[in-house]
C-alpha cells in the first residue's frame, strides 16, 4: 500500500495566515484563524504543476486586492514551538 504524501506550506499573505497543502499532487489553499483553525478557501484552483517555491507569486498575484499599505507582501513562514509548547509563526 502507497503512502498518501503531502507537503504544507504556511504564508503571511498581506497580513493573513494561509497554509497550501499539496495532496496526490493536488494544491489546497487554507486561511488559517488566531486561534490556529483553519478553513477551506473557496473557489481558488491552485495549478497543479506549480512547484512549492511559485507558490508565493500565485498567492501574491490572486490575493492583490486584499492587500493592505500595513502589509503590503507576501511571506512564507516557518512553525517554531514556544516555551509554552504552543505554536507560533514566524516569518522566515
């Protein structure tokens, strides 16, 4: 039996947290809350061909009119566990 892979990436896309899941070589787009819950983001097809690195530039690209003169950019970030042992983002 085949394991299922499956990559995540979390963005800082014009100040609002997202995470891009990649499943069966399929990309799924998700806005991620304060509280870390996380909801599908409707009506957004992902090319299945970019690669994890564009990813960003077709965030940066489709989220345009979202964008904010306090956050004018896209990031990727990266998870870093807190003494607290509770999740935080940090712009990488």
């Amino acid at each position: 039996m085949s394991q299922k892979q499956t990559e995540s990436i979390l963005f800082d896309v014009f100040g609002r947290m997202m995470q891009a899941e990649r499943a069966n070589k399929q990309w799924q787009l998700f806005f991620i809350g304060p509280e870390g819950t996380k909801r599908p983001v409707p009506a957004v097809v992902v090319p299945p061909e970019l690669t994890a690195n564009k990813l960003a530039h077709f965030s940066m690209i489709y989220f345009t009119n979202t964008l904010l003169p306090s956050h004018p950019s896209v990031c990727r970030c990266r998870t870093v566990r807190s003494k607290e042992d509770r999740i935080r983002l940090t712009i990488s």
